[in-house]
C-alpha cells in the first residue's frame, strides 16, 4: 500500500513541474511599460488618443491627457488599464485609465 501511495505521489509531482514552471515565466515576462504615438484624432479637434506601437488600428483614448502629451506625433511610453466604453456612445477609441505616461527618449 505504501508503494502504491508513494508512486502516485512521485507521478502527481513529476505531471506538475511543467505547469509550476509555465506559470513562473509568464510573471517574469510582462512587457510594460508600453510605447505609442501621441496623435490628433480627428485631425484639428481638441482631442488626442494614442496609438500602441505594434497596434495601429487601435486607438485609446484618455480623457484626462496632460496638456504637455498633447503634442501630434509625440512618442510615449505608459501604463494603464483599458476600461469598459459608456453604453450607446460613440468614442474615438477604447477608453483607457492612464496610471503613467512619460515622453520616449
């Protein structure tokens, strides 16, 4: 009985190791903080949204973009969430919660 116990036990614990070792370097590959343009959307408004490098059909918008990124073309790397759009409204892009965004050096 107590080699059947230990035997399940050893196959339980070797079945595991690639799933403990999958999960461990998904935490250790996040790619943040991540980078895009700054551009005027529609052209000659007063609103701007950001486009994602690597993502140029998406667009996120922020509704409280610091005057200084206001710049059409400017680079930038940020954080953020994409929260979920109001009901029945029309956006310029997917809203997006800004936690930071710095000019790209």
């Amino acid at each position: 009985m107590k080699k059947i116990l230990i035997s399940v036990f050893i196959l339980f614990f070797i079945a595991t190791l690639p799933m403990m070792a999958m999960s461990k370097r998904k935490m250790t590959t996040k790619k943040l903080p991540y980078t895009g343009t700054v551009v005027n959307f529609p052209k000659g408004s007063e609103s701007y949204v950001i486009i994602p490098d690597g993502e140029p059909s998406k667009r996120l918008w922020v509704e409280t973009l610091d005057n200084r990124f206001k710049k059409d073309g400017m680079k930038v790397e940020f954080i953020g969430v994409e929260t979920a759009p109001k009901p029945n409204v029309r956006m310029k892009g997917a809203p997006y919660k800004l936690k930071m965004i710095q000019e790209k050096k």
